[in-house]
C-alpha cells in the first residue's frame, strides 16, 4: 500500500497504467468520479481459486471531483486520458461496451448528449438511491477502516459487524439532502430528504460572502464564531439558562436571530462569522431531521455521506452532537472516509466486477480544508472480468 | 361586536374605558401585549348566576407588539397609557397586585430590573412554555373562528370538539421555534424545537435584501420567484422528474442551489426572489420537522402560532403542503387568528379571571401585508374578580 493520491495524474501516462472501468455521478453541483487503474504489473495469485486467476486484475479505485457548471473541464479530463476506453485488453479482460460508461444522479439524464457528442460515449444509468445504496453498502463491509464516529474532535474507526449492519439510516448530504433507510443489499426505501443542504451552504454562503469556493466558505467557517450573529437562549434570558426546557444559555434559540435587532449591514459583519453561523445552522438542521427519521423506524446507526461533510471537523462535530443531543444518546452519528463517492462507487459496482475482499485503501492524510477537490483516497482491490 | 382595532388607541382615553390587566411576553425580538380594557358602561346579565353579578365586568382584550430593541418605545407606552396600573376600581374589582403584572418569554427575566426602575413595577413571571399552552387552549376553547386550516389560498374556519382537542401539537414560531405536546390544560411537554424560526428568516432577510421590517420583508417575498434561486429537481434531471421517488421536477432540491453554480453576486439577484427563497425554505423546514414531532407521538393535528406567521399566505400554504405532503394528508395543519399572542394571552389568563365563554372575536379584517404590527383583532369577554 502506498501513500498516493490522485493528483499524480501523470502516472496515468504510464504505459504500464491500465485504465478501466469509469464510472461517474452527476449532481447539481458536483461531478463525481471513479476509475479503476492497474497502476503496476502485480502477479494475482489466489491459489484458492486457481481457474479464475486470469480474470482477476489487481488494481486501484481513484477518485476525482469537478464542478458541474464546469462540466466540459471535466469531458476534457476524460478525453484526455481516454478514461472512457474502459474496456483495454489486459489479462484476458473484455473489451466490450467500450462505448458505454456507468453514470447516476441528475446529471446522468441532463447531460447524456453531451456525453454522447463530445466523448462519443452512452451514459449506462443507474438510479441515484440505488447507487448511494451499493456505495455505502460497498464502503461499509468492504473497506477497512472505512466508517467512523466523531467525539471530541476524534475520529474513532469503527469494526462494523456485517450481521449487526442492517437496517440503517443514510444520510447523503449532496446539493439536496437524501435520507434512505436501508435493509440490506438492494433493499431500501428513500424516507426522507429535506433541501437544505450542501447546495445551500455554499449556495447561501457564496450570497453572504462572496467566497471563492466551497472550500473557502469552509475555511472561512473555521475561523468564525457563531455566537456574533446567532441569538442565543442567554441572549433573550438576559444570561439565563431556560433549564426546564433543558437548553442552557449558549444554546442557539435562533440562528442568525442577532441580525434583527442589531443595526448593522451584511458588510458589517465578518464573513468568518457568517460562515459559522450557516454551517452550524445547516449541520444541525441535518442532525435533528435525521435523528428524527431514525427515530421513526427505530434506526441506531445513521451514516452520513455527501460533498458537504468533507471531513470537517465542525460539521461532523456539529452534526454528531445534534444526533446525540435529540436522541439522549441513544442513537450514533458515523461517517465515512470517501464520503463523497458514494453515488460514483455505487455506479462503479453496478459493472459487477469487483472480486476481493477485504479491499485495502490507501493511508488518507486528508486536510480538510485543502483548496483541492481531488485530495481523497485510492483503494486497491481486484476486479474479475465479468464474462 | 364592532369592527375595531388597537389602532383605535385614542379612545383609551375616554373617561368610562378603564384599562387593567395588562400581561406581556418579551421575546427575542418582538413584545407582545395584551390587555383588558372596559371599553363601555354595560350591564352585565348573567341570570343563572346572580351572585357573582357584581364581580363580572364585560370589556375587551387588546393586543399590540413591538420590537424588543424598541423597549423603551413600550415602556412609554405603557406609562403614557398607565397600563400597567391594573387594578382600577370598578365594580367591585380588586385594587391589589397595581404594581405587578404577568410576563413570559425570556425578556420577563432580561427586562425585570428595567420595568421596575422605569415603570416601577415588578413581573410576576410565568413560564414561557406553560403561557404558549394556556393561550393557545385559551384562544382553541373559548374564541368562536378561531382556528382555521389553509387550503388552495382559503382559510376554512374549523369547529373544534373540545372533546377532541388533546392531544395535538403545539408549534410555536418565535425568533425560535418550540414544539409542544399539549395533552390537556396545564399539562404539556416540550418534545422538540429548532433554531430555524423567524429569527432566522427575518435576520437572514434582512442581511441579504437589506429589507426594513419583518413586513417588508413578507411584502418583498410576496412579490418574488423562487425558482430563481432555488436549485429545483428539475434542473439537476434536465427537466425531468425523479418520480420513482415522488420527486416531480418543480420540487425543491437544493434552497438556494441555484447560487452555487451561477456567477452572480448577491446584488445582481432581485430582493423579492431572495426573500421568498427564504421564506419557503423556513417554512417547508418547520413543516417538516412538525410533522416528523407529530408522527412520534400519532398527533393529528398541528396548531402552528407566534408572530411569524402572521396571516401571511405563502407562509401558510407552505407549511399546509409541507405537512400534507410529508404525512401523505394524515396529518392537518392548523392556524390560529391571534397566532402571535399566545404566550401573551397564556400569562394573561394566568390572572385566572376571564369568566365568559364563549368570547366573541372582533371582526378580524387583516391585511398580512400591512406595516404595522398593531393591527390585531380585538377579543370580547367577561372578567370577574378573583377575590
């Protein structure tokens, strides 16, 4: 296992690279990507099974971003590196559906012309919740080290019993929020959502303060304190807590409510403030309508993937603590390290090619407040030729 | 019953109206008001019950609001007028407690110091959320055309079976937002709530179009499109629906999504589209999360109150379609004339004197869009003396 991520995209133009098997999720705001590479010549032995060896492939998943307003960088980046040609002869591997990728979310149905004129290639669709599904389902039982719980500002990795996973609540945080109750492979049911999400942060964020990106809003939101603009229970109680209700006086009684009554203009206030104030707002609102729902279907684990989190400390400090507060502890927030991919990894697995377990994923020295989207984490597995 | 409002405020002078009974509740950013006023001499016939004749006065109840970082524009008020000065003899009525009155919200504690030492009067507190109980119980019980549901843009009027009352859920929408399992008179809990309220509305409004009131701002989201802002299903899908999840392509997907992807600054989107973004999104988010508190507990009926409503349609309607659309119509949402004075009419009726059922409501000739909070119905009842 070597520490690697994405960015070394000229290790691509290795002629003993192989590149296979793109599979994309279109959303509102994001594009997301997973391709398989064979990135070395590496003899797969499984004496076990010895009439499959030469169907197997050992590789690596690799993970891209783009935005979707800038759809035709991302075309460009595929018909550059011939992501496309996924069916590259090697190890007995088919060369069929060459002109066909997997492709889910919104996007898959906006942009399949564009897909078919400028790459020549068919989008192959499949549903959106049926991939966040497979993804999570794919993270959960086959990635070491995949899901963790966030205390204290910890990231505590989590053994999760494949027989004590299901059922469970996810919570996709993309543009929109999705909430799924899932009851095992291909078994769900979508039992919720709410449109406050990741597209509304950066939506509203870049409204408020003009930041350059997601990740500048989220740096930003690092740096801010909420308490400037939010009305607090102190705020209104003259420094009590209301404890009969059991919110004490730093409880947020009404976000951004300091805004009212105070006589000042949006420039006014720092856009670090402002960024908190949206962030906890949002994280929070998330927490408690999943907290809610998981209540409804007596749901204990809920993990949350989805572009917003990022591996932000506060939003997963913020959304941990909502899901504790409403639930008195009764129910657990968890996260996922490729949180983003889920839609993309679904769609990955929809090609049916993925052989061995566990797979091994690569060290994940995130920051998350780095300006690149790409920075995330390879996993190596195998892949069995499907015919 | 005339028609008439506490605009009419001139005619608290009169010689033969005696005003008493004043209580408040001193939000975070609003003060509501109520008080009693004999506004005629008028007999007062309850043949059943000779003996309490004497201590029964017929009058009103007056509502008035005002900003809670205009406190002192109150206390003036309350001084120009000599509310306070309750006990006034009339009848027979008790003289005790002139220097005390009733108060709820957190302001009774923040503000205690400065009425004693303006006014010289004490508040004799009442619990914020017991008050929102009792004046909701108050207005559901004893105002004929009270409450009423919001279908299709018309108010239907409801009789409610006093037998068939509890339980329900109480929604109480401040600068903050309180929901309450109300199972009886004086008897209610506190199951959930969310800092997503009107605060947040109006705070958040006011940054982003730099409206001047809470009215302004209802006028300007009036006038507005949403679908400007918002990132609809529609426009992630390429105009379709997503109708294996009961998504059609004009459903919300993103609040304020649409901002992510376009170049545009804050300025360069009209005010009015802003506002009803806005709007829509607090208001679909308390509906959601009513519902989500009303289907723990199998309540059926969800009263929505506190001033942020404010008769105003679009208001009412999102909430009324996010409630029937989340519980598939087994749950109904509804509203209350006096919605913001709750808290105000529950610390009033906690002098524990009102005697006539019903009471007869004021004509109640509302504009929502009007600039001036004042503009409230008025409420005819019986007083009788606790002593």
């Amino acid at each position: 296992m070597e520490d690697s991520t994405i960015q070394d995209l000229t290790l691509l133009n290795s002629p003993v690279d192989q590149i296979s098997h793109l599979a994309v999720d279109i959303g509102g705001s994001l594009i997301k990507m997973v391709y398989f590479s064979t990135n070395r010549e590496k003899s797969v032995d499984k004496t076990q099974n010895n009439s499959s060896k030469d169907n197997l492939l050992s590789g690596r998943l690799y993970f891209l971003m783009f935005e979707t307003s800038k759809i035709n960088e991302c075309l460009d980046f595929i018909s550059s590196k011939q992501l496309h040609c996924r069916g590259v002869q090697h190890h007995g591997f088919p060369a069929s559906d060459k002109n066909t990728i997997k492709a889910t979310g919104g996007g898959a149905f906006k942009f399949a012309d564009l897909f078919k004129e400028k790459l020549g290639i068919s989008l192959d669709k499949v549903d959106e919740m049926s991939s966040l599904v497979s993804g999570a389902n794919f993270l959960i039982k086959s990635v070491p080290s995949e899901a963790f719980t966030y205390v204290n500002g910890q990231r505590n990795y989590e053994q999760i019993d494949h027989n004590d996973l299901y059922p469970y609540l996810l919570v996709n945080i993309g543009s929109g929020v999705s909430m799924i109750k899932v009851d095992g492979d291909g078994k769900y049911e979508r039992v919720s959502g709410t449109s406050v999400g990741g597209g509304t942060f950066w939506g509203l964020g870049k409204l408020l303060t003009k930041c350059k990106s997601f990740d500048d809003l989220l740096e930003m939101s690092h740096q801010g304190n909420n308490r400037v603009i939010d009305m607090l229970v102190g705020d209104i109680y003259g420094g009590s807590d209301y404890l009969k209700i059991g919110l004490t006086s730093t409880a947020i009684a009404s976000s951004f409510g300091k805004a009212v009554s105070e006589d000042k203009e949006l420039e006014e206030y720092r856009p670090e403030d402002v960024a908190r104030s949206l962030l906890r707002m949002i994280s929070n609102n998330i927490g408690q309508i999943a907290y809610l729902n998981a209540l409804r279907f007596g749901l204990k684990k809920i993990f949350f993937g989805g572009f917003f989190i990022r591996g932000h400390a506060y939003t997963m400090d913020t959304i941990s603590v909502a899901v504790d507060f409403w639930s008195k502890g009764e129910a657990k927030a968890m996260f996922l390290r490729h949180e983003g991919f889920l839609g993309a990894l679904g769609a990955f697995t929809n090609y049916q090619l993925v052989e061995e377990f566990p797979c091994t994923a690569g060290h994940y020295n995130r920051n998350p407040l780095v300006e690149d989207l790409n920075d995330n984490g390879i996993i190596e597995c195998c892949l069995r030729a499907s015919n």
